[in-house]
C-alpha cells in the first residue's frame, strides 16, 4: 500500500493536528520519500516509519511535538542533516537496518537531545564481529572434541 493511502486511512476522519501518533509500517514510498505528511501534523508525538522504503527524511515536515522516531529498515543513507531543525523534540530515534556509512551523516544530529539513538554498526564492524564469533565457535567446538576423547581413553 502506498504511504499517502495509508496515512489517509489511519486518520480515521480526525484532524491531522488531532493525531499523536501514527504508525504506517510495512507501506511503501514511491519516490524514496516521506509522502502525506503535512506541516499540520502538529500534535504528533509518534511515528513510525519502518520499512518504507525511506531513501531520505529531507521531506519530512515540521513536527514541533514529535518525541519518538522509527525508521529502521529502510535504505536511507541521508537527509538527516534538517531533522534537528523540524523535530527539536526528538529524544528517541531508531535508524538500525539503514545505509547509513558514515558518522558525517549523522553530525547535524548533535544538537538533539536524544535519549536513545539505535543504529546498526558500520559494515566493516558487523564483519569484524562475525569472525570472532566464527573463531569463538570452533574453539568451543575443538574444546568438546578433546574433552570427550580424553574421557573415552
């Protein structure tokens, strides 16, 4: 389902500076961008956006009110550079499973005071931290093996 359908549903016929919260997970952005989302959303406080198909959150609107931010499980990479300027409440923010490669692209969020910040580790440390899981296991693994000879003889 498309992101403006599905925010249009989930007004449920209120006023969009009624809602608080809205959840549009699972649905899918045509261009890569935050779609149906008008600077009218004032009293929002939650939102979640995971897997979208987020490129970017250049487009998100102003949300004065908003205090939590869920937007993992997309592929976005930027755009993160105006969220301190739309969203000057934010204390929560979770961006795990995005492209997100480089610390440069999440400086301009210094100046928020977050509370919680989720974010998947850099590829090069997920890899790192795999091998020593792999080297953990056989160790383990040559461990059993030479306990349960020792005990055979």
């Amino acid at each position: 389902m498309e992101m403006k359908k599905r925010i249009s549903l989930e007004l449920r016929n209120r006023n969009p500076a009624e809602v608080t919260e809205l959840v549009v997970d699972n649905c899918r952005s045509t261009d890569g961008e935050v779609e149906g989302l008008t600077d009218e959303y004032t009293g929002m406080e939650i939102l979640s956006m995971v897997n979208a198909g987020l490129t970017s959150l250049s487009k998100l609107p102003s949300l004065p009110k908003l205090c939590k931010l869920e937007v993992s499980d997309n592929t976005i990479s930027g755009g993160l550079d105006t969220l301190a300027e739309k969203c000057p409440n934010l204390t929560y923010l979770n961006l795990s499973g995005n492209k997100i490669k480089e610390l440069s692209s999440i400086e301009a969020l210094e100046t928020l005071m977050l509370i919680q910040m989720r974010m998947m580790k850099p590829a090069h440390l997920e890899m790192t931290m795999t091998r020593r899981r792999r080297r953990r296991r056989r160790r383990k693994a040559l461990k059993g093996k030479k306990m349960r000879l020792a005990c055979r003889t």
